[in-house]
C-alpha cells in the first residue's frame, strides 16, 4: 500500500496534467487540497481507499485519451473509416458522390 503523501502528491500531478495545464484553471487542484485536509484531520482507510481510487480514474482516463488520440488522430471522417477499415484488413466501399457518377 503507498503512503498517502505518495498518493496526494500523484493526484496532484495528475490533476495538473489533466486540468490546470490545460486551462490554467486552479479550481480542482484547490478543491483537492481542501477535501485532503479535511479527510486527513479524520484518519479513515475508507478516504484512503477512495482517493486511490480516483487517481486510478484519472489516470487511466488520460491513458485512454491519449491511445485514442494515437490511433485516431484527427482527421475527416471518410478517413478515420477508411484507415479503420484497412487496420483490420477489409476496404472501405466507395462513397456514391451524385455529382460524378463514374
């Protein structure tokens, strides 16, 4: 079992990466800080377990995020199929485009 320092310190570098980085917006690692001492002046191993439990969220959240937007970059939607398709060895059809019958 990690230490809850370890745990607090690994939420907050998470909270960072995920949202103030992004935004530049405090709010979450403040409302974090603030339910950490309020938790840590009532010692339960139920505050502990959950906290865990969010940072595995969190991190398996942006570790989703982030496969996502490797193997589906963006791109138009004609091709996300179409490079979907060929990852699992099929082809796309063609799109019927009215304006050019051929």
């Amino acid at each position: 079992m990690t230490s809850p320092q370890h745990t607090y310190r690994r939420l907050l570098r998470e909270i960072n990466r995920q949202f103030t980085s992004v935004n530049g917006n405090r709010a979450w690692a403040t409302q974090m800080r603030q339910q950490w001492v309020a938790a840590s002046q009532n010692p339960a191993s139920s505050n502990m377990h959950a906290a865990q439990n969010i940072l595995a969220f969190l991190t398996s959240n942006r570790k989703h995020s982030e496969l996502i937007n490797e193997f589906y970059p963006r791109m138009p939607e004609g091709d996300r199929i179409e490079k979907t398709a060929r990852r699992v060895g099929l082809e796309a059809p063609k799109t019927y485009n009215p304006e050019s019958p051929s």
